[in-house]
C-alpha cells in the first residue's frame, strides 16, 4: 500500500481516466445515467486522482463552493485506505484555496467514512438517482 499517493489532476489531460474510474463505479456499478453523472461543473472542478504506481484507481472533485463530489475508488481497490488518502488531499487543498468549510452529499452507506473525516450530517435521508443520501459539512 505504500505505492498509494494522491496527485491534482487536470481534467482536460486526464479526463479519460477520470471518466475510466466514475464510469465503472458510478454508472455501471450503481446504475447511475451518463446524462446525470457528467456535468458542467467537471470543467471548473480541481480534480483529483489516487494511484497505485502510475496506474489511477480512485477520482474526486473539489468545487470553488467547497464541495467535494464525485469520490469514487475502483471495486479492487475499496478497502486499502484509498479513499482516506483521496479525501485528505480534498480537504488539504479546500483548505490550502481558504474554503475552511467543505460540503458533499454523501451516500447513506458511506456517511460513517465521512464521519471519520469530520463531517457531519445535517439533513434528513434523501433520494438522489435512485440512491439514498445525506448532506454533509465539515469545518466552519
């Protein structure tokens, strides 16, 4: 696991393996719609991208409102503490940008891996595409 380090991506140069990733976990695995997966919001995103060696394994974005989006780590890969490090590089650069307070809607079953990074929950259970969320805020 030591081969395992997070890097900025940039969306034009590696948007294919972006899409790699966020297609095989969002849209095959969890049936979400292409029409609802890609969005406007990708081109003004900092993206982010976890590899084990040279070979990208996990995706999430940062918006200029702070929220983060779009974490996603390959079937393989669950497990190994990707998504921490995916995650602590988010927050380390929201807070590096000023954005002290970070956002996401997270999936129900995963709010307790957010928790852990500290965030909290601040709304009701909700559908999005099908899927049961919570809305999540972390810092001030």
């Amino acid at each position: 696991m030591n081969r395992i380090h997070v890097s900025v991506a940039n969306w034009h140069k590696d948007i294919a393996e972006i899409r790699r990733i966020r297609e095989a976990v969002f849209i095959a695995e969890q049936s979400v719609p292409p029409e609802l997966e890609w969005d406007a919001d990708d081109a003004e995103a900092m993206h982010f991208l976890a590899f084990e060696g040279d070979f990208p394994i996990g995706t999430a974005r940062l918006l200029p409102s702070g929220e983060i989006g779009r974490v996603s780590v390959l079937k393989d890969w669950r497990g190994l503490k990707v998504g921490d490090k995916l995650m602590e590089a988010v927050i380390e650069a929201a807070e590096k940008r000023g954005q002290t307070r970070q956002f996401l809607s997270a999936q129900v079953y995963a709010a307790p891996f957010y928790e852990r990074l500290g965030f909290e929950i601040v709304s009701d259970e909700f559908l999005e595409v099908g899927i049961p969320h919570v809305d999540m805020v972390r810092g001030a």
